[in-house]
C-alpha cells in the first residue's frame, strides 16, 4: 500500500471517528433535553395534562447551557415514550396564559378545559366562547373570547349555535 492509499483511509477513519462523535454528542443532547422535559413536567406525567405546565425552548436552552436552536433541532422529529402515552417532544413547548394570581397555565391546559366545558355544557344551551372565557375566569385564567374561539376552532369543536341540541321532554 502506497502513501496515497494510506492517506485516503486516514481521512476516512478521520472523517469516520468525527460522525460517531457528534452522534454520540447529539445522543446525550437528546438525554439531557428528555430529562429537563421529564423533570419539569413531572405533575404532568403524574396526574395529567391539566397540570402541563408551559415551557418555551429557551428555558431548556438556558438550563443546558446550550443555544435555543440546538435545542429545536434536537426535538425535530423525536418522540418520547411516556407512561401516559408517546408524544413528539416539541408538544411540551408551548406558550403559557397568565392567570389572575400571576401564575401561568399552559395554552394545552386551556385548551383541555374548553374540551370539557363542552363536552360536560347543558345540550339545549351550549356555552358561547365569552361564556367559556368567563367560567374560566372564575377558576383564574385569563382568557379572551377570542383565544377561546382559536382554541375551540383547533379541537374541531364547532360554535355554540351550531352544537345547540334539542331536548326531548
């Protein structure tokens, strides 16, 4: 075997030990990102999505010490596998609603109350969307009657004019 030959199978073992080390370095990424995820969201995993709490890419960034881009590239098209159930790992990223006391609800919280102001609404008189804002009010979250309909519209649910059901006395 000449020198040439020689070199090339150096660069490529070079150039091979390179790729087996970032996909190491993105493997413990990932871990450390899953930990933050299942750390923080610990009511969540314990008693459900009412407790989902928001959580934006710059607070795992800054928790890590990573930048926020790493962070979204990391959990593009990755799943994590939960005791309540697969999720994409972007779903715990999302923006929280501030409530009266100053806390913050998560924007999947909300949207889980909606669902079951709907679901558990008089048929004969369903809640219009300021309405649903106003029971969710009472409970502490602010809310418009326009995030409302947006969340509503997002679940498929349709207004309250066109869920009105007739009751059979």
């Amino acid at each position: 075997m000449g020198p040439k030959e020689r070199e090339f199978i150096r660069q490529r073992a070079s150039r091979a030990n390179w790729v087996v080390k970032n996909i190491a370095q993105w493997k413990r990424t990932l871990l450390r990102v899953a930990e933050v995820i299942v750390d923080y969201e610990s009511d969540f995993f314990e008693k459900g999505t009412l407790f989902l709490k928001p959580l934006k890419l710059m607070d795992v960034a800054e928790r890590l010490d990573l930048h926020e881009t790493t962070i979204g590239r990391t959990v593009s098209n990755k799943f994590i596998d939960t005791p309540r159930g697969v999720f994409e790992m972007k779903f715990f990223f999302h923006r929280g609603l501030d409530m009266f006391t100053g806390a913050t609800v998560s924007s999947i919280t909300v949207k889980q109350l909606v669902k079951e102001l709907v679901a558990k609404e008089p048929p004969d008189s369903p809640y219009n969307d300021q309405q649903i804002a106003d029971i969710l009010a009472e409970r502490r979250i602010k809310v418009s009657r326009r995030a409302i309909a947006k969340y509503r519209e997002s679940l498929g649910i349709l207004p309250s004019h066109l869920r009105k059901r007739q009751c059979d006395v």
